[in-house]
C-alpha cells in the first residue's frame, strides 16, 4: 500500500518579506520627515531594479527577435 506524503509547515514556501512599517502615532514631525525620505529612497532603488529587469527583457527579446 501506497504512504500519502504528507506536507508539514516546513515543507511549504515561505511568504516574501515586506516592508515592516512602524506605528506612525508615537513618531514627530522630524521623525516622520525622515521616515518618509526613507520611503522615497526605497522607490528610487525599487524603480531602479525594474529599469534594470526591463532593460535586461528588452535585451533578451532583441537577440531572440525573429524577423
């Protein structure tokens, strides 16, 4: 007789990490100044990585072209 394999919490993909974001409440006027120009530094290097992907699709698509 056939075992079923059986799946355990180790055996499954893990969920990708996210930006954690803190409770905006306790946080000053500078505090959150500063949080949000964090904010903008990681859309600027999120931005930048599509570039970078769309660049490298664009590339690949072009050697792959058939005419």
């Amino acid at each position: 007789m056939h075992k079923e394999a059986k799946l355990i919490d180790e055996d499954l993909p893990k969920p990708r990490a996210r930006l954690v974001t803190p409770p905006l409440d306790p946080l000053g006027v500078a505090e959150l100044q500063t949080y949000i120009a964090e904010l903008q530094q990681e859309i600027i290097r999120a931005e930048r990585e599509i570039a970078r992907k769309q660049d490298h699709r664009s590339a690949a698509d072009n050697v792959f072209r058939r005419e």
